[in-house]
C-alpha cells in the first residue's frame, strides 16, 4: 500500500495530502540560484529542504519516477555589472559560480537534481510565453520592455495573500511612469548599451526575473507540475507572479498544486545581512566544520519554522553525529542491506517532520548500542542506514568520521596546539572579542574539542 504524504500547502494554507498527477511521473520544482556570487548558509537550506524531499518521494514513488528541476539564473543586472567590471564574458562568470555552487551544494549531501535548466538555453520559451500573454491581453508593451498587467488577472495575490492595492510605488515595486499601474511587472527589459541582449519580435533585450521560472517549468515539466518549492522570501513577489504568468498563459490551469516555502534563517538571533557583516558562505564554513555536520543542522528545525545559526547549533549536530557513528561502528563489520525505518518514514510524510525523523534516528542508534542478539543487532544497524540514507547523512564509514578526533588523541603537538588555541579564546574573551573567539571556538568544535569556559580560565575536552 503506498504511503500518504501530507505536505503543507502555502497556496491553502494547511497540510494537504499529495496526490501527484501521475504516479510515474511526479514533477518537483525548486528555485535555484543566481550565480554571480558565493552561496550564504541561507541559500544552502532550500536546497537541503528539498534534497530530503526529493529522497522521500524516490523512496515512495521510485527513482525513475521523480524528476526534480532546479533551474540555474545565469541572466541578471548583479551578472552583468560584475562582467563588466572584470571585464569578462557573462559566461565566464555564469560557469565560475555554477562550479562552485555544484561543490558547495555536493558538500552538504545534496543530489545532482534531475533536470538543471538554464536561462539562456530557454529564450526562445521565454519569449514565446511572453508573446502569448501579449496576444491574450495579459502584457503590453512600453519603450523600455514589456510588463505584466497585474490588474488583468481577478485573483492575483491568492499565494501570499496581498491584494494588488497593497503594492503601492515605493513599497517593493519601484516607481516607473511607464507602467500602466505600479504593481506590474517587467517580462522583458529592452536592450542596453554594453549588455548582453537577444532579438524578439517585440525588439531586442534579456527577460524579467520572474517570467524565467515559468517557462523552464513549461519547457521541463510541462502546464501544471506537483509541486514547486522555494525559500519564504520567495512567495511574494516571485512565486506569485509565475502564478500570474502561467495562469494567464494557459487559460487558467494551475502552475503547481502544491507550493511549499521553507523558512527564514538568522544568525545569532539577527538577519543574515553585508552590513552586519554576518553573511556565512558555504564554501568557508566547510573549511571549518564538516559538510554532513552542517547538513545536520539545518535538518534540526522543522523547514517551516525559522532556523537560528549558530556555533552551538553545529556543536550540537556533531556531537549527535559522533554518537550515530559510535553506534555503527561497533557493528560496522556487519554487512547488511538499508532498510527503510517506519518511524522515520512516518515523520517525513508528515509535512517532512525532520526533528521528529532525527529523534528516530537516535532510538535506532539506542537500539544497535542494546541489542542482544545478531538480529536485533542487524535488524536496527540497517534501519539506522536506511534512516541516514532518507536524511542524507551517515554515509561514510564511521571510522572516518571518528577519526577526525581520535587521530587527535593521540597526537602531542597537537593537544599543546590545542591548549595555545583555548588559552588565546579566553584571551579574546576577555578582551571582548568576541569574532575571534567565535573563530577559535569553531575551529577547536572540528576537532571534536569540547570547551567549559570559567571565571580564571578555560578548559577542554575531547567529545569523542
């Protein structure tokens, strides 16, 4: 019998049941990114979100079932400023970042997604969308490109609920007196001078953001896929125009019966922002602490409810991470085949219950440490894989990851380097600086040392 999943639903707002519309082909779409720039820790927790579902319904459904796109936005202002300042083809600066966005995302566990489209292999789509919208009265066009009338769809704002009069000029829509109304939208920006452009028959230029999404979905996945996902901060204005776009296109059909956001992450209890200057780029921290521990973290919360990132929530994930291990490596000689455990495919299919999954995952590690015969031992050893493999963790041989710091241990120069780094932290403490603790903190936490701090002093302590 198959599983039920039950996802919520943003559109509806409640948890729905998924039905897809067709078994053998379940159709699953996420925002990528814009790459001119290092992905943030932020940018990386949709894509783990989505990662975990997209395990869950090859689980369900199977791996030759499911076809997940993630598109890649390798047309933008932010792309072209930076190619112009070093003096470079877009491309070059497209490839850079698609590169390191693929390492950074492969780093915290993520499978390569089915489908990967990009903007600039989709123009012609693009403008044929656009070009129906144009002929069906949903788009006109000014000197400066064509706009989306907003006002020529009755229900526009059903996904986020704002209503086209809270979209006042100055708000989040800029002030263009070509526009016929400030809500509108551009799906076509003319040509400029020194940026890259391509020929249409409504004249030359490069497409609006929103206008991409939908017409990879369409070129990809078809007029209505199962389901799209995509970071909270997304819901408006972007998934609520693709909405509009795609509505209108075709006569009404749906974009997506199912929307799913995950939600904000902060850092420190504040907004991940330049200005703070508290911005952590993937690519820095797995410098710093391993992959697998990162993806723990951002699994902790549920995907809905924000995500405070901090030191502690790593430390955390480590120290869970060194128990799951410890349990697998006392049967790691053992061979036995991942068995998909009930209780953490419950927690998934409700709405992906991460938290509850993970406290699974621990009683199965409780249960190899208790075990007293070869098949209760066997029996929890392959549901602790299955378990990690629907996570995506628990993947590499516990000694390799327990090694990290055993190989420590045993290592003097080692401990009396170790001893310098906890006595200059308290150093920095004292003297209140509190970035360079922090730093020294996280890079004692990869060794697998555990700090207690003190009035007179600082001591550690392996965790492992």
């Amino acid at each position: 019998m198959m599983r039920v999943i039950k996802l919520f639903n943003t559109l509806v707002r409640q948890k729905v049941r998924f039905v897809p519309q067709d078994p053998k082909r379940v159709t699953l779409y996420v925002c990528g990114p814009t790459v001119y720039n290092f992905a943030h820790i932020g940018n990386g927790r949709p894509v783990v979100v989505f990662d975990t579902l997209f395990r869950l319904l090859r689980t369900i459904y199977g791996h030759e079932h499911v076809i997940y796109a993630r598109n890649i936005t390798d047309v933008d202002d932010r792309i072209n400023a930076l190619a112009l300042e070093q003096g470079l083809q877009i491309g070059a600066i497209t490839q850079k970042y698609t590169q390191i966005y693929h390492d950074d995302m492969a780093a915290l566990g993520a499978l390569p997604p089915t489908l990967e489209p990009k903007v600039t292999a989709h123009m012609d789509d693009i403008i044929s969308l656009i070009g129906r919208l144009l002929a069906k009265d949903h788009a006109y066009q000014t000197e400066d490109g064509i706009y989306f009338s907003v006002r020529s769809m009755p229900n526009y704002g059903q996904l986020s609920g704002r209503k086209v009069e809270d979209n006042e000029a100055g708000a989040r829509i800029s002030i263009d007196t070509k526009k016929h109304d400030p809500a509108d939208f551009a799906l076509w920006k003319a040509a400029k001078p020194g940026e890259p452009y391509w020929e249409a028959p409504f004249g030359a230029g490069r497409p609006g953001w929103h206008i991409e999404c939908s017409a990879m979905i369409e070129s990809n996945l078809g007029l209505t896929i199962d389901i799209h996902g995509g970071g909270h901060d997304l819901i408006f204005p972007h998934h609520e125009n693709e909405i509009a776009q795609s509505v209108c296109a075709h006569d009404g059909a749906p974009l997506a019966h199912i929307w799913m956001h995950n939600g904000f992450l902060t850092m420190n209890s504040d907004k991940m922002s330049k200005s703070l200057g508290n911005v952590e780029l993937v690519h820095q921290l797995v410098e710093r602490w391993p992959g697998e521990a990162l993806r723990l973290a951002l699994l902790s919360a549920h995907y809905r409810a924000p995500l405070d990132w901090t030191d502690e929530l790593i430390l955390q994930s480590m120290k869970t991470l060194d128990r799951l291990y410890r349990a697998l490596n006392k049967v790691w000689y053992e061979r036995v085949e991942p068995i998909m455990p009930d209780g953490i495919l419950a927690a998934l299919c409700d709405d992906l219950n991460t938290p509850k999954a993970l406290a699974e995952l621990s009683m199965l590690a409780r249960k190899v440490n208790k075990a007293e015969t070869i098949e209760d031992r066997n029996r929890a050893k392959a549901e602790l894989l299955g378990g990690g493999l629907l996570l995506g963790i628990l993947g590499q041989e516990p000694q390799v990851w327990l090694s990290r710091a055993e190989a420590a241990h045993d290592d003097a120069d080692t401990n009396r380097e170790i001893d310098a780094m906890v006595q200059a932290r308290f150093e920095a403490r004292a003297n209140r600086n509190w970035a360079e603790a922090d730093r020294l903190r996280s890079e004692l936490a990869a060794l697998g040392v555990e700090i207690t701090d003190a009035k007179d002093g600082s001591s550690w302590r392996y965790t492992s």
